[in-house]
C-alpha cells in the first residue's frame, strides 16, 4: 500500500457513549469487509470521534443504523487537529488543597467547592461541596474544576 493518508471523518455522537459505539463498528466492519483503518475517541472530549476510511460511501456504510450515531459531519477532517487533540493537556493552574474551586462539568455545574485532597499522578482532586449542609465528598478530574480562590495555607 502506498505511504498516502486515507482522509479522517468526524463522527457526531451521543455524548459518553463513544465506546459502545466503536464495539458495534468493529464487528460491522470486520463482517462486512468495510475499508475503515481506524477510529479514534479523544479522550477528553465527548461527543465526537473520528474516523479513517477509504472515502466517505465507506464511512457512511460503516456507520448507517447504529444506534447513538448522530451522522457524518461534511468534509474531510485534519489529521494534525485530531493529533492536537490526543495530545495530554496540562493543568494551567495548579490547585492546592483547601482552594475553592468552581465545577465546570456534569449535574453540579455552577457549585462552588473546597479541596481537600489532590492526586496530581492521576489528575482528580476530592472537593466538598460549600452549599451542602454535610461534607460530601466527590472525586472530580482536575479538568472539570476551576479555581475561584486560593484557600489558606498551613
């Protein structure tokens, strides 16, 4: 085979269900010989994934009926921004415990939060949430919260 790339399509899909997703198109293209190279899930990123095939017709085949497929976004991705977006992103600002932090993600979007505990290695910091009238500890990744204010240190 020639050293050329086959082009990248983006795939719109229900959010956090990506992964099913890929189980479905792994057996329909290995049953039904579809030329598909690849599919990739950002791992920060919800609700996207790309695919590499041999034209567009063989995406759409690959694709067609599977359920939390929203569709086939039109024109051909750049392979060098889905690289950018495998790419780890570090933490711009470093929380510390007893910071108050704001949630960015998920049901508590909008809370304000105290940290008590941060594991850098894994990026998840344990937060207790500042409006709850008992200490409930979460577990968030450093990525779904932002820092408000920095919080005492001693």
């Amino acid at each position: 085979m020639s050293q050329e790339r086959c082009p990248v399509y983006t795939i719109s899909v229900v959010s956090r269900q990506e992964y099913n997703i890929v189980i479905v198109l792994k057996l329909r293209i290995e049953s039904g010989k579809i030329p598909i190279y690849s599919i990739v899930v950002p791992p920060e990123t919800f609700g996207i994934m790309f695919i590499e095939g041999e034209s567009l017709p063989a995406v759409t085949r690959a694709v067609y009926g599977v359920k939390h497929i929203k569709g086939v976004m039109k024109g051909v991705t750049n392979v060098d921004n889905v690289v950018n977006m495998l790419k780890p992103a570090k933490p711009a600002v470093e929380i510390e415990v007893n910071d108050e932090v704001e949630i960015v993600a998920d049901v508590l979007k909008g809370s304000r939060a105290r940290v008590t505990w941060v594991d850098r290695e894994k990026g998840v910091v344990r937060v207790e949430l500042l409006d709850s009238v008992f200490p409930m500890p979460l577990d968030l990744k450093i990525t779904e919260v932002k820092l408000v204010k920095r919080g005492a240190q001693g």
